[in-house]
C-alpha cells in the first residue's frame, strides 16, 4: 500500500500519459461526454440522460489508464466522490481560469470538447478536491457564516428602525416603538433575532465538538489569538497542508501577499492573488487579538515597531504573515503549538 506522501506525489504528477482523456459537461438533465485516446487527437462526443450509474458503466468499459475533468460547479464533490475510483485521476477543472471555456459559441458538447482539448495539452487549472474528512467541515463553516451575516443583517435592520423614530436603538432600553406598524416589524425582527442567536449557539457547539474530536483543530486553537471558531475554519479550509509546494504559496492562498507582475525585465507593480477570504480574515483578526497579550506574535509585533521602526499597520501584516506561517507549520508537524519554538517554521522551509 502506498503511503500518503508517495500518493500525494502520484496525484499531483502532471506529466503522465493516459490511455483515455475524458471530459463531461455534467447538468441535471443531460450530461456531455468528450474523449479522446493517446494515439489519437480525435474527439469522440455523446451527450446522453444524467445518469452516474450508467457513466460508472461507461468508465468500468475502457481499457487503460484514464484521466477524468469535470468543471467545478455545485456537484462538483459529489461527481469526485462517485467517479474518482473509476479512473486514475480526477480533475476539478476552475472555468475562472480557463478563459477557453468562454469564447465562441456555447454548447454542451462544445463544452466537454473544450475540456478534453485543455486536458490533453495539460493546460487545465485545477480546485483542489478530495474526500478527506475535513473538507466536509466547510458545509459547517459555511452554513455558520451565511448564520451569521444574515443575523447581522437582522440586527442592522432593528438599529435602523430604531434610528428612523429618533431612538438610540440600544437593545437593552429600547424594546417599543409609538407606531402600530413600526411596533409589528420591530417584534418580527425581535423573534428573527431570537431564533438567530438559538440556532448560532448549535453551530458553535458542533464546533467545540469538532475540536474534542480532531487534534488538528486543537492544535490551530493553541495559537495566538486563534478561538476555537476560527481553528475549525482553518482546518476546513486548509484540508491537507501538503497541497502547498511551500510557505510562499500558502500565503498567497491566505491572500497575505502579492505577485510581483514583470515583463521585460521590467516591474509593473503587484497584484492581488485569487485567494481564500475566509482565510485571510482569521489571520488578520486573529492577529487583532494577540496584540497587547503575552505571546510570541505580540513580540513580534512589538519588535517590528520598537526594534525595526516599521509603521503599525505594516507591522500587523507582517505579523499576520508569521502566525500564518506558524499556522501551517502546526498542521503539518502534527503537534501542539509551542510557544518560542522554531519547530514548526523548520517543518515548511
């Protein structure tokens, strides 16, 4: 059998030459298949009834190795799930990223010819897919945080209601308004509320749960300024921290960093990557929380302004950078988090 790491290196070898390049264009009604063969550049696309038992048939009939692409949409996961142990490798193709997809004219099977062409010639950008245990948290996470922004809405609306009668719209003292109907929308959004916060404490239960149960979750919250919240988020997100090559790419997945753009031996400044928002927004805030307490990333900090004379707010990027850095390096050690140890920086370099 082989070991995790020898199988991440199988599954992100790109330069293997498969028998069978297959491509589906996946909709609940129908579903586009394009194939082409090692030997041959020519296309052979059917487009038949949705039906995952008859595609299972229909990979089971091909001899040979077999490389599959779909393109990321919301079966994306399931599709992985069902087929990836009827081929040699799966492919989650980004239509962000792979502008082909957009130009012409636009059809099923035009679609699924266009993926095959892109996977043949190796030029397909990929959403990183599995069926680790962690990635079915994100159904958590984001179920929690669409919770969230609407109970923020909700709570918006009661202020400005409130705001609109000339009242404070403190939750504490103002619970009545003079108007019938301003009185009948403030009780609604009041039950709203109620039942935002009842359903926000089941979520951060599950959540605890979660870190009872996984060592990884525990070891993101001994971190500086990292709660039990946003160490489930990390988990979640993150997945598996061998997806990336080094620190450098995390921090660009993080949204931590920018790429440089050269041409020419020339610099045209920097910009932004496509990066994890939900990622960047616990580091950030998770540094907000370590700094002014007894920790490492406050020392840092604190070094940055004192020692290296750097302004407040480059010192916090920097520093969010380091508790990134340590972050990944705690997940890939597997151990607890300690404190003026450089372990888990040795663990990424």
């Amino acid at each position: 059998m082989l070991s995790y790491f020898a199988a991440i290196k199988i599954t992100q070898r790109k330069d293997t030459i498969y028998n069978h390049y297959i491509a589906i264009d996946w909709s609940i009604e129908n579903m586009a298949i394009g194939r082409m063969t090692k030997k041959s550049n020519k296309i052979t696309l059917i487009d038949v009834p949705s039906d995952i038992v008859e595609m299972k048939v229909y990979l089971k009939k091909l001899k040979g190795s077999k490389i599959l692409v779909v393109e990321e949409t919301t079966t994306s996961q399931w599709l992985y799930t069902e087929l990836r142990d009827y081929v040699d490798r799966m492919v989650i193709c980004d239509p962000y990223r792979n502008k082909l997809l957009n130009d012409g004219p636009k059809t099923d099977k035009i679609d699924a010819s266009k993926l095959v062409h892109l996977l043949k010639a190796g030029l397909i950008k990929e959403v990183y897919h599995s069926t680790d245990k962690f990635l079915y948290l994100r159904r958590f996470v984001s179920g929690y945080e669409d919770l969230v922004k609407a109970g923020v809405r909700l709570k918006n609306q009661r202020y400005a209601l409130f705001r609109a009668c000339g009242k404070r719209g403190d939750e504490k003292t103002d619970s009545k308004l003079e108007s019938r109907g301003e009185q009948f929308v403030l009780e609604c959004l009041d039950r709203q509320i109620e039942a935002y916060e009842k359903e926000k404490e089941g979520y951060e239960k599950e959540f605890k749960s979660f870190a009872r149960k996984y060592h990884e979750i525990r070891h993101q919250k001994s971190l500086p300024g990292i709660g039990f919240i946003h160490a489930v988020k990390i988990v979640a997100r993150v997945v598996s921290p061998y997806r990336f090559a080094d620190k450098g790419h995390y921090l660009s997945y993080a949204g931590l960093i920018k790429l440089e753009k050269i041409s020419g031996g020339r610099s045209y400044g920097r910009k932004n990557p496509r990066y994890c928002r939900q990622l960047k927004g616990v580091y950030k805030s998770g540094v907000l929380a370590a700094i002014g307490g007894n920790n490492p990333i406050n020392d840092y900090y604190e070094y940055l302004i004192k020692e290296k004379g750097y302004p407040e707010y480059m010192a916090r990027h920097k520093a969010c950078r380091r508790l990134a850095i340590i972050s990944l390096g705690v997940f890939k050690s597997g151990k607890k988090y300690q404190p003026y140890m450089r372990d888990h920086v040795k663990v990424i370099k």
